[in-house]
C-alpha cells in the first residue's frame, strides 16, 4: 500500500485514506464458499485478517462485531481489521436522522452500545403533519413496543452521533 496515507491509528484497526481514490477496488463476496470449513477448532483458529473498503457506520460496526464474534483469542493481540476509506473525514458531526429499530436493537445490544445510543437521540416522541395554519392531520407516536413499523422510533439518532459511538 505505497499510495496510502494513515489517517487513524487503532489498537485492532488502521483506517487509510487512499490517493487516488480510484485505487479502491471493490470486493466480491463468496456465495457459497469457495473453499472448506476452517480445520482449526474455534480456540485455536487463525488470527483475523480483514479489508473493509468504506468506513461509514456499517464500516465501523462490520469491524466490531467481526472482533467480537473472534472474540476467543485476544482481539488486540491477534486480530487486524484494516478500514479503507476514500473521504478526508468520513464522519459527519451532524446527519442525517436514523431509526434504530427490529433486529438494530438486536445489533447495537451486541455491540454493547445500546445504553450510549440510547442516551445521544434525537429526543423524538413522534410525528405530526400539520396544514399551513398548524392544524394536525395525522399524528404518529413513537413504537416503543417493537410490535409495529410506525412512521418514527424511540431510538432516534443523528448518524454523525451514531458513528462515533460506534468507533
């Protein structure tokens, strides 16, 4: 990698900055696999080593859980994620709002981050649609019970917040 910068260095991951962008050359994944089940029993399989090309929220989150699930050896110590990234700073502070919902919940528990997440939302109850003369025509809470897809969630929260929570 002669063309890469470093633009973040982590204990388990490195993310670059490639120059020229057009070094990025995208993955195709295996489906089935091509090749045959690890010989190695799930204590002494080999040392993690992953590409990640784009390191937005799902880049950080690929990462961690990918650790996580290769969490019977040390991470730190065995383990290298690398994260490819082409933008200069690929985490916005603001964002777009994200629900979090359905099998979110499920991921961000995992990761162990559902009380951080659930701390930095947006505060969102629900939405209204509201006439020029802010008459309501249609309101909508949020679901907290996670029976039903409704227009908002109770897990509301900017993506630049998401992402570093993430990180």
């Amino acid at each position: 990698m002669e063309d890469s910068l470093p633009v973040q260095q982590h204990t388990t991951k490195t993310r670059y900055l490639l120059d020229p962008p057009q070094t990025l050359i995208p993955l195709a994944l295996e489906h089935p696999p091509l090749r045959p089940p690890s010989p190695h029993p799930p204590s002494q399989s080999p040392p993690l080593k992953i590409l990640i090309i784009g390191t937005a929220i799902a880049g950080f989150v690929l990462a961690t859980l990918l650790l996580l699930l290769h969490s019977s050896q040390p991470a730190e110590k065995n383990s290298h994620i690398t994260l490819l990234e082409r933008l200069p700073v690929p985490l916005r502070d603001k964002g777009e709002g994200s629900d979090i919902r359905g099998v979110g919940v499920d991921v961000i528990r995992k990761l162990g981050q559902e009380t951080a997440i659930r701390a930095s939302t947006t505060g969102e109850e629900g939405v209204r649609i509201v006439d020029e003369r802010d008459g309501v025509w249609a309101e909508f809470g949020v679901d907290r019970t996670r029976a039903a897809q409704t227009g908002t969630s109770d897990i509301t929260i900017l993506r630049g917040r998401l992402a570093r929570i993430c990180l």
